[in-house]
C-alpha cells in the first residue's frame, strides 16, 4: 500500500488545486487537513513564542497573532467553501483568523483584515512551505518587497501520524510571530 495515497478524486480542494500532483506526494496528515469541504476542527498543543521587539510587536498585534510565549491547548476551526477557506485559530486566549483563497498567478492568498499576502506554496521533502511573496494593503495597494514579511512556515507529519506545524514570520530582523505544534482532527 502507498504511503501517499491520492486523495484528488475523492475531493477538489484549495490546496489540492493550487499545488496539482505535488499535492499527492505531501503525508496523508497533511493532505487531510487540506481536503476538507465544510467546516473541520482541529485540536492539539502548541507553543507560542511571541513577537520581538516593538515592530515585531506592532505587527503582531495587527495581525491578532499570540503577543506573549506560553504552551497551550490549540484549535483550528477550517470553513472551506466556494474555493475559500476561513481559518479561525485558538490558542488558549489568543484568537486569530485568516480567509485563504486561489490567487490568479498560482498559490493562494491569504488575508488578515486589511492585509493580503501571496503565497507561493511548494512541497520540500514531504513538508508543505508557505512562502511570502507579494503583499498588498486594503487589496489594492502593494507592498514593496522591503516591507513584506518574510515566512518561515512548514506543516508536515510526526512519527506518530500527527499533523505539524511550525509558522516563524520575520519582519526585518523582528520576529512577528512563532508558533509551533501538532493537530488532529475533532471526530463529530
């Protein structure tokens, strides 16, 4: 039996449609928090490690991402329909919120608030990456390459068949946020 079993023909999904037959080499964790239709909720731990410096700080805030360090309970709430996914995430008190949808030169988008930033997706070695590679304000205005975020953001799958994530987002030399952890997904 194949380690990565496809899961395209069962579902069409934003991330399957956006990566193609990548999509099928990512472990079986990973694809399933990326093929749902509806709404799925996630459950696990996580570590927060908080932003530094007061630009870290400022853009953190912002962007609603956790603002001080602490190891706690974690929920990822995924609403995917119409080609978009609204991600709501919890950690512990601290709750954050992104829509994700296709973007028209390939990779998706993601949006916080006013902020929206390209995405260029890829696969490396089994772990799915979340490079930055355009930003815009309000939609419209573009960010120049000096101001955009730089992503450090992989999810993969532990020796116990868990889903992974590790986010670090970096503006400048200031660290916006790090956070890191595993899920499964909440039966219902």
């Amino acid at each position: 039996m194949s380690k990565h079993p496809s899961t395209r023909a069962q579902t069409s999904s934003l991330f399957a449609d956006a990566l193609g037959a990548d999509f099928d080499g990512l472990p079986l964790s990973v694809r399933d928090l990326h093929s749902g239709v509806g709404t799925s909720v996630f459950a696990g731990e996580a570590e927060s490690f908080g932003p530094g410096g007061v630009l870290g700080f400022i853009a953190a805030w912002i962007g609603g991402f956790p603002l001080s360090p602490s190891s706690t309970p974690v929920r990822v709430t995924i609403d995917a329909e119409n080609g978009r996914e609204t991600w709501v995430r919890e950690f512990g008190n601290s709750r954050f919120s992104s829509v994700l949808s296709a973007h028209h030169m390939g990779g998706i988008t993601e949006r916080f608030g006013v902020l929206s930033f390209r995405i260029g997706l890829g696969v490396d070695e089994e772990r799915l990456c979340f490079p930055v590679v355009g930003g815009r304000l309000f939609g419209v205005i573009p960010f120049p390459a000096a101001l955009l975020p730089r992503s450090v953001a992989t999810e993969f799958e532990d020796k116990q068949g868990r889903f992974n994530f590790d986010v670090l987002l970096i503006f400048g030399s200031a660290r916006i946020a790090h956070y890191r952890g595993w899920l499964k997904k909440v039966e219902k």
